[in-house]
C-alpha cells in the first residue's frame, strides 16, 4: 500500500505543515446557525443554537430527514474552539442501516453578523479537516473572512477521528515504509503485491465495513448534511487540493445547495489514476528544475554547474541511495523511495526549499538523517516514533474506492518507462501504483469522467503556474468542466495559493467568499 509515491495530491495541512519544517531547519536542523433568510447576494445568514432549521430538514434527501434535522451539540474543546459529531449513514443506500459519526470543530466568526460558516477540507485523501482549522485556521484565512464566517474543519468519513481506517501498528507502519522493492523484477513485483495484500486483509480486519464506504461520493453527502446541520441553505466552502475533488463531487450532486465554492489546487476529475500519476511526475520534475535553479543562486548549496548538472548530481545521490541504502542516525534505514519521499516534502512550499537544501548538503556529505526526517514528517511520524494521524492509510483506502487501477504487470512496467521519460530523475518512484489496489477487498465504486454542475452560483477554481502536486492544468480542465466558475492563476511554485501567495489571490478570493464578488475569469496574478 506504501510502496509509490501519491496517487493524488497531498493536503493543503501537509504544505503547511512543511512550512513550520522549513523554519525549523534554519533553526534547529530540522527538527450552529438558525437560518434567517438571505442576504442581498445570496449568502445565508444565521446564529448557532444547534437545532436544524426546519426548512432546511425538510428539503432533506429522501430517507435522510433524521439526519439532516438532527440536534448537533458543540462543546468546548481545544483552544476556545467547538468542538461536535454529526451523526450520518455507514451506506447512503441503506439510511436506516448503521450509522457512523463525522468529527468537527469550529471557529467562531470574531464578527458581528457572520453569513454563514465555511466549511474547509485540507486535502489528502486522508487530511484532518479538524487540525487544520484547529492549528492554522486563525492564521491561514484573512480577517475579513474570520469577521464573516464560523471556519468548520472537519474529518472526512475513514479519517482520524471520523470511522478512521486502520491497518498497522506504528512499528509495522515503520516496518513498511522502510521495505525496498524491485518491482521491475519479477521476485520483486511479487513480494510487493504480497505485502499490499497482507496489509488490506489487515484494513479490512480492523477496520470493518466502514472501509468499503469512504469513498469521495459518500464524503460528499456527508459535506451536505454538514452544511444542514450548521443551518446554511447553501454550502460555504473552500477545498485545497484532494479537497477540490470533494468539493466538486458535491457540487455534481447537489448543484442547487453551492453558495461560496472555492476549489485551490485542482484536481482534474476525468483523468484515470495513470493519468494523474504522470502528471505529477512531469510537474514534480518541473518543480524540482525550478528548485536546483534556486539553490544554484543560494550561499550553501550543495549543488554546481548549470541546472542541468545539479539535476544529475541529485540524480547520481538517488541512485546511490538505491544501490547501498544508508543508515540514519536514529539507527533505520535509508532506501530509495524513503530518499525521494524526503526530497518530495520541501516541493510542496517553496518557503520549505532551504530544508531541502540542508538535507541534500547533508546527505552528499554521507548523512541522511534529514532526508528522513523529511520523509516522516511527510508521513505525520513524530520524533518518538508514534505516528500521529492515519492519513497514509486513508490515503490508500480511499483511492482504491475512487479510482480503478491496472494492476496488470506488463501495464505497470510500461507505466513505468512513460513516467521515467516524462521524469527522468523521479518518474521510477511514481510507477506501480497499480499494486496498491490489487487485492483491495472492495472494488472502486467510480469511474473518472468530467464534473458536471448545473448550478447557478459561480464557483472559483485556482491553480497555481509550479504546483508538483495538481499541476496548473487541472485548474484549467476543471474550470472548463464546471462551466458556471472563474479561473484565478498565481504565478509561483508550491502547492496551493490562498494564504501562502500575494494579495492579489487573497483578495480576489476574499472579496468573491465576503462580497459575493466573482473575480474575472483567467485572472493570473
């Protein structure tokens, strides 16, 4: 199951987090609202007494009144924040069948008259909505958004706190990560497909029936009983990455319940997993290009020559790593893909760069426990070896339901050789994918196709022009898919915009979520 790189991109909370590495590496070395109506512009207004509107229950789905009336209790929790679980169905098709509780906490609005609540997904698969909001949610979103809305981080179905997947111990987490395959052997595609086997009869054990059910359409009506549950007529939301997919898969079911969408770092919905695979690869390439031409101008980069020669000293360390793995000094070892998952984290932010930096001049000096540490932290591993979410093992769970995947090894070995022409140096490290699905006890439940949505409130899509995990043509298709939306582009590396980009995106975004203000469309800033 954790033997490739993302299938798809990884949390908005993830770019966050390698921001706090990247300082932490220059110093330490690494270490419920009653609906009242709407206003002029159509967002809905209201204050927080927990019981569902009415008229909001009433325009509930068929079979799913209880849940859309329900009381929600928010208590106190966290840092002077509310904290409450909403209670939804296991199976959509069956809502009088089992039920499961989806996590949430929330910031109150610092103003006076808030429109509503805004509803935030991170990313993933597999993302804490709830730590989100709870560790960056006063500093990552404007005071002018603080001032209108309640922030509602949430855990989706199958993550941390909400049903949460569950598979390995931390040892066998550990255990995993450190195995090193050669799956373009035979012996050694076999011993991989062995082992993903094991760990999905391993999910399914311990996770129950819930893990055939925490798949994005299903986290998508739980997203709409969320927004019944805190009294908005209309969904307030904004989505960073893996976060865009959920939010326009609701968008296709509930087209006339969107209010305020923003999708930032877009995922394409029609592309099949082969296909966002190699489209990370090639922006993942690209990204790393961008950040040898930086380091290059850098006091105390451990690369020299053109780019092009520090590209190729980058690729000479991988392959070193590959034939004699390295020990760390905490005594685990250094493979390839620990390597290159340690080198991928820093692309996510370019404010992480001088991370990368040190772990390289490091690691070319014959030491790679920063290259580690990077990788764990890309893992939520903490210091003490406890793992500290289950986002990894979501990660995997929820795709397999999502995407049909070939598992077939000559696809996978041609697979290979594409991902290796469009990325020369980290192309071998996105191959196999094919083999985290292969013995998955529940088939996919989707097969990829353009969003359609019908609605009549625009939607925002942002991409931005060096992002390595939803490269800027996904923004682009996903646009074009919506129809009814505005495409804002921000010209600058990293994962995502809002709140890490300049105030030209913040505040096309702000005006659009407060005012209503639709930003014109192709806006590149």
């Amino acid at each position: 199951m954790m033997s490739t790189l993302p299938l798809t991109a990884r949390s908005r909370s993830f770019a966050t987090a390698l921001r706090a590495a990247g300082a932490m590496a220059v110093v330490v070395l690494l270490t419920s609202c009653s609906f009242l109506g709407l206003s002029k512009d159509g967002a809905s207004q209201g204050n927080s007494t927990g019981q569902a509107d009415p008229s909001i229950a009433a325009a509930a789905p068929k079979g799913l009144q209880a849940f859309y009336s329900q009381k929600v209790v928010w208590g106190p929790c966290e840092d002077k924040m509310q904290c409450a679980k909403v209670k939804v169905p296991l199976d959509y098709a069956k809502p009088d069948g089992e039920t499961i509780e989806i996590a949430a906490l929330k910031i109150a609005s610092t103003g006076a008259n808030k429109q509503g609540s805004l509803l935030v997904n991170p990313g993933g698969p597999g993302a804490s909505g709830y730590d989100f909001v709870r560790d960056a949610g006063n500093s990552h979103f404007s005071d002018k958004v603080r001032a209108n809305y309640d922030l509602i981080g949430f855990d989706p179905r199958g993550v941390k706190r909400s049903a949460p997947v569950s598979c390995l111990t931390d040892n066998e987490r550990d255990e995993s990560r450190a195995k090193i395959y050669s799956p373009e052997t035979d012996a050694g595609l076999a011993a991989l497909l062995a082992d993903n086997k094991a760990i999905a009869a391993k999910c399914a054990q311990q996770t129950g029936p819930v893990l055939g059910h925490i798949d994005t359409v299903s986290a998508a009506k739980d997203l709409d009983v969320l927004r019944a549950v805190v009294n908005d007529s209309k969904l307030h939301y904004m989505g960073f990455s893996y976060g865009t997919f959920l939010g326009s898969t609701y968008a296709s079911l509930f087209p006339d319940n969107v209010g305020r969408m923003v999708l930032d770092g877009a995922l394409d919905p029609s592309l099949s997993a082969e296909e966002l695979t190699a489209g990370q690869a090639k922006a993942f390439d690209k990204a790393l290009h961008a950040y040898v031409a930086h380091c290059l101008n850098e006091e105390g980069c451990p690369l020299s020559g053109t780019v092009d020669d520090g590209i190729r000293q980058i690729h000479d360390i991988i392959r070193s790593v590959i034939a004699t793995p390295r020990t760390a000094k905490d005594g685990r070892t250094v493979g390839g893909n620990t390597f290159v998952s340690g080198l991928i984290v820093p692309m996510y932010g370019n404010e992480s760069w001088p991370a990368l930096t040190q772990a390289l001049d490091a690691a070319m000096k014959g030491d790679v426990s920063l290259m580690l540490r990077l990788a764990d932290l890309g893992a939520d591993r903490a210091p003490n070896g406890k793992y500290t979410s289950n986002t990894a093992l979501a990660f995997g769970a929820i795709n397999c339901l999502d995407y049909p995947t070939n598992s077939n090894p000559a696809a996978m070995r041609a697979e290979e050789q594409q991902l290796r022409q469009v990325s020369p140096t980290l192309g071998y490290f996105f191959a196999y994918g094919g083999a985290n699905c292969a013995s998955w006890p529940y088939k996919n439940l989707r097969t990829p196709a353009p969003v359609e949505y019908s609605g009549s409130s625009p939607i925002v899509v942002v991409g931005t022009t060096g992002d390595p995990a939803t490269p800027v043509e996904w923004a682009s298709a996903l646009r074009k898919q919506l129809g009814n939306a505005s495409l804002l582009t921000w010209k600058g590396e990293g994962h995502t915009a809002y709140g890490r980009s300049n105030s030209c995106i913040s505040n096309a975004v702000d005006n659009y979520l407060v005012d209503g203000k639709k930003p014109a469309d192709n806006t590149v800033c």
